[in-house]
C-alpha cells in the first residue's frame, strides 16, 4: 500500500508544524492528500522553512497553541478528532537545555504526557506517533548502534528530558491506553537531521549556510564529533511507515519504539559534513578552533536500525555526498532567490519518496 493510498483524505495533526522537521512532513503529508492540522507554539523563529517554503497554503488549519497549556490542547484535540498525530513538538537544542533547562524538561516531557492526556478520551480511530530522539539512550561512547531496548539515560537537560518523556509515554500508555484498541502509539527515535530551511542556532548546517551566504568563513566548535547524520526526510519517511504499519497492525499491537538513522558506515564527524558540503557550495572556507565549553554533549552515538528495515521495510536511501547536495542546492537556491521555494522542496520530497519505494522494493524481491 502506498502512502498517499493511506494518508489520503485522512485528518493529520502535527505538533511543532512551524519546526524544522515539521513544517517539511506538513508538506509531505499535504502532498499525499491528507488534511494537516498544525499545533504550535505561538513563537518561532524568522527566517524557516514554514514561512519561506509556505506552509501555511498546505494547512487545512494553522493552530497556535502551547503544548504545556493542557486545557487548550485537549480542546483542539477533541474538536479536530485526528486520524493520526504526529508530536514533534519539542525543545531540540542542546546547548539551550543548558540556558533555559526548565522549559526543555516541561516542553519534552510534560508537553509529550499532555499529547496522551488529550487523546486517551477518544473514541474514533488513532494513529499516534511519538517523536524523541537517539540521545534518549545512556550513551557508553561505543562504537556499535544502541537498539531500541537498550538502556534510557541521558546526562545533558535536554537528553535527559526526552528520555524522561519516553518513561512517561510508557507509563500512561501501559495505564490508561493499552486497553483501548481504537489508539495505536509508536515512538521514532532519530539522529541528527539536515536539510534545506533549518535556521536554529547552535547547528552546523545553518551555521555553515549562513557563514558562506555572507561570504564569511565557518568556524567549527567541535570538528570531531561524530553523529548519525541524514537528511530529513528519511526519518519523516520512517515516521510514515511507520504510521502505517501501526494502523494495519493486529489489535493486540502494544508500544514500540523505533530507531531511525543513516547505516554505520555514513557516519561521519562535523568536519566531513562540512567539507562534503563544502565541496557543493563552492568558494567557501572552514576553520576549526578549540572547544572550551564545560557543558557536556555526547560525542559519538550511533544507531543500529534493524528493526525499522526488518518490520517497515525501511532503509537509509540516501548516502552522505546526496544528502549534503540536497541541503546545499535548497539553501543555494534560497539565497539565490532564483527559484519558487515551495516547489523546490515539493520537488525534493517527491523524488526522496520515488526512491524510497525503489528500496522498499529492492527488499521485498
């Protein structure tokens, strides 16, 4: 069955629409005929993907509203009645866990408890997906991919509260969810994500794309850090799949988590995505220096997908170079203003879905 056979006339809320990962699964969804709902804070930040690629001509309704006030959400819950919700909304900056640690730990874990609060008096069908991240696992620094039943943990704030939002999710699920057949619920746990319309602060991508846009050099914090580095929309495509598979699962289905990253052999460190990208945008130059912070983020962390390529049929399709061409060609053309961005990133999204289906084939031969 084919996403836009799943998804099609279907009512979709997506929290954290206004995000970096949001906004590029609203048009997704919106490409496949489904009517997106979005649930934001009140404040984003300028520029984005969801004004310059504009989201809002996608919406079937565009929501404001925090995911810490309760009252509110359960009220746009109740009157929208989804078919499936995707809770992306979050907290995600490392370093601003540190400045900020009691908005990350409420917006991550008590925003996620709120998400269950809202929907656990629902009567009609629902497919609900859980969005956290790999930096829920204990990270021991190793060198093989954590799998899904290992360890939680996390010693920075904003790890710590997604793995906080992974126990709760657990606990209201097993309580008060489990024995209604009418809510499925899964959890999609990525890695690092890149692509065109990312601006957050703190980020090598946008820090790279803005540094050479204004022809200056780019300086990096932390050129040996590895992560599992890929595109966007391979973890927004595992959320799909993933979506679907639930939705089609048997009624005795109970919660899973699912981890979605690049194999092991794309990971790479901060310097070599640069330099990859680098190499695409041209005319440009890198320097590192030396990390003097005291505040403490994990260095090497991997992920071990099985499970996802196993149960959905997922896999990476993207490699590291096509994945650091993509991002530079949007935000080129950004900057370039030559080009219609929405399209652009339509454009993108349809030829990563042709290649999904490609792979997803190539397993099923």
């Amino acid at each position: 069955m084919s996403l836009k056979e799943t998804f099609r006339g279907k009512r979709v809320l997506v929290t954290g629409h206004t995000g970096f990962k949001g906004s590029w699964l609203s048009l997704w969804l919106s490409s496949l005929g489904a009517h997106v709902y979005g649930v934001s804070d009140v404040e984003y930040d300028e520029p984005s993907n969801f004004s310059v690629s504009r989201v809002p001509e996608v919406l079937t309704e565009d929501i404001r509203c925090d995911i810490r006030d309760l009252d509110q959400l359960k009220k746009h819950v109740s009157r929208i009645q989804p078919d499936f919700l995707f809770h992306l909304a979050a907290q995600p900056i490392v370093r601003q866990s540190y400045s900020d640690p009691m908005t990350t730990f409420t917006t991550n874990a008590i925003g996620s408890l709120n998400i269950f609060e809202s929907i656990r008096e629902m009567d009609s069908e629902l497919v609900c997906i859980m969005i956290t991240s790999d930096k829920v696992y204990e990270n021991k620094e190793w060198i093989w991919g954590y799998r899904e039943q290992d360890q939680l943990g996390g010693i920075d704030p904003y790890s710590a509260s997604k793995s906080m939002a992974e126990i709760g999710i657990r606990s209201y699920y097993k309580s008060f969810l489990a024995a209604k057949e009418n809510i499925k619920v899964a959890v999609g746990r990525a890695g690092n994500v890149i692509g065109g319309g990312d601006w957050a602060s703190d980020r090598i991508v946008p820090d790279s794309m803005r540094a050479w846009a204004a022809g200056d050099d780019v300086i990096l914090r932390n050129p040996h850090s590895t992560r599992p580095w890929q595109h966007v929309l391979e973890p927004l495509g595992g959320y799909l799949l993933l979506a679907q598979y639930i939705k089609n699962a048997e009624k005795s289905y109970e919660l899973e988590a699912f981890n979605f990253g690049p194999s092991a052999e794309q990971n790479a460190s901060v310097g070599e995505l640069v330099n990859l990208m680098g190499d695409r945008w041209g005319e440009c130059r890198v320097e590192a220096e030396q990390n003097l912070s005291t505040q403490k983020e994990a260095g090497l962390l991997r992920l071990n997908c099985d499970k996802a390529q196993s149960l959905l049929g997922w896999t990476a399709v993207l490699d590291l170079r096509r994945c650091a061409n993509m991002t530079v060609d949007w935000y080129k053309a950004h900057y370039g203003k030559q080009e219609d961005m929405q399209l652009l990133t339509f454009k993108q999204i349809a030829e990563y879905e042709e290649g999904l289906y490609q792979v997803i084939a190539k397993q099923t031969v």
